[in-house]
C-alpha cells in the first residue's frame, strides 16, 4: 500500500507499448483516457519498446495517430537503442534479420545492412526466410556477434500472438549451433544504461509500467524505478506466484484504466 501512496509523487510514466498500450493496430481498453488524464495532472509520458519494426519516429507518428500525441524524443525503441550500442562500438555493417524500419534507424547511424559483417542481429521480421537464416548462421559460424531485439517468444499483434523476436533468434542459433545471443532490448544492460542517458530520470518519481514481467519489472526494479505491472498482456496474475527475482512489480493494475485510481 505504500506503493500505492507515492504513486502520487510520481512524475514520470515510461510505459511499454506491445500488450500495455496496444496490440499494435488498436490501443488497449482506457489508453487514450488514462495517457490524456495522467498529462492533465502534469505527468511526463515516455514509450519504451522492444519492438523491432520501426525507428523513433515511425512510433511517435503510429502512438499519434492512434489519438496518442508524442514526440520522437519520448520514444525508445530497440532499434534506437541497437543503433546507440553499435555506433559506439564504432560497427558500421551489421547482417540484420529485421525490417526496413529497423534498418532506417541503424543508417542515420551511418551502420548499414551487409552480408559482409562482423554483426548479426535478429528482430522481428515478417518477411524472415530460409535464406535470410542461413545467411546469418553463415556469418556467426565464422566469427559473426549474434544479437537479439529481445528475448520475446512472441507479441501481440490485434488478437493474435505472432513469433516475436526470440522465436527468430532461436532458429539462427540452432542453425549457427552456438547457445548464447546477446540482447539489446529490456531487461539488458544496455537498455538500462541508454535509457538513463537519454531521458536522466530519478528513482523516487519514475515509474515503469508493462505487461512482461520478464522484461519491464526487471528493467524497472534493477534501475530502481517503481514498477507497475497491467494484466490481461504477457503475465498473468499466476505469474505473479512465481515471480523471480526482480520480477515482482510493486504495483499491479487490473485493467489500463485503473491506473487513475490510484493516483
Ligand atoms: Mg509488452
């Protein structure tokens, strides 16, 4: 309950967007009402996604469109974030098993999609065939760093559950034969320390607000965020149960809406 007492205080809202805020071609039930109230009463909303399809812009434009107006600079998504990591690490050619959004955000970065690389990366990519996989087994069999968007099996696209990110990394990794990918997007390492650069928000008035427990309460608590967790996306309230380390979220949220009545 004291959780629930300085939710008030909070004045940063950072929420997930697959199975939080939508379910990619509609919002979720009280999105809309809830983003608008929380503004009303002065909040700070920011989007954090391990989402491959698209870069910062591509999901401002998407969230305003859908009757949610916000900027690039309020989004992170995982190709942002890959673009960051591998721009510093000075890699300009990366293989990647993704789409063009993806893509478009790694080459503002000056890193371009090659099948001459030193760096693979797979995401969700609706167009993924057999050649694209072998093509990166290929690569990392001779030395190629494997990367993931996510460690997501799947994410939800209107009423369907489509093969996320890890589903794709998987079939690379068995046809590569090597057992580790390094991840880019939440819970990691580097999107903790991305996401603090980029936005410097404090424990103390922060939330994190997802539906995976796996990915959003484990980014939020190792950053020592408070967390909120939204049934009825990936966890359920019998995940809750087994909630590992770091997993278990300070807040749980019935519906979207619900939000409200504990502010
Ligand atoms: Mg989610």
């Amino acid at each position: 309950m004291a959780y629930e007492r300085t939710l008030k205080e909070v004045e940063n809202f950072v929420f997930d967007l697959d199975g939080t805020v939508w379910q990619w071609n509609r919002l979720r039930h009280g999105v809309e009402d809830t983003i608008e109230d929380l503004r009303d009463r002065g909040k700070d909303i920011y989007f954090l996604t391990n989402n491959s399809l698209m870069g910062r812009e591509g999901y401002a434009e998407k969230l305003s469109k859908l009757g949610i107006d916000t900027s690039p600079g309020r989004v992170l998504p995982v190709s942002y974030i890959a673009a960051e990591v591998f721009d510093e690490m000075d890699v300009r050619r990366v293989y990647t098993v993704a789409e063009e959004g993806f893509r478009d955000e790694l080459k503002k970065r000056g890193i371009e999609h090659s099948e001459m690389a030193q760096h693979v990366v797979a995401g969700v990519d609706r167009n993924f065939s057999y050649w694209k996989a072998a093509k990166a087994a290929e690569l990392i069999r001779d030395g190629a760093e494997f990367w993931c968007t996510s460690v997501d099996p799947y994410w939800w696209a209107g009423d369907r559950l489509l093969p996320g990110a890890y589903s794709i990394a998987e079939n690379v990794k068995l046809a590569a034969g090597v057992d580790t990918v390094k991840v880019l997007g939440k819970p990691s390492e580097h999107a903790r320390q991305i996401m603090k650069s980029e936005w410097k928000l404090m424990p103390g008035n922060t939330i994190v607000i997802g539906d995976n427990m796996r990915s959003d309460m484990v980014l939020g608590n190792r950053m020592g965020y408070m967390t909120g967790l939204v049934l009825g996306g990936n966890s359920t309230e019998e995940d809750l149960n087994d909630a590992g380390p770091h997993e278990k979220p300070n807040i749980v949220f019935r519906e979207f809406e619900r939000i409200m009545m504990k502010l």
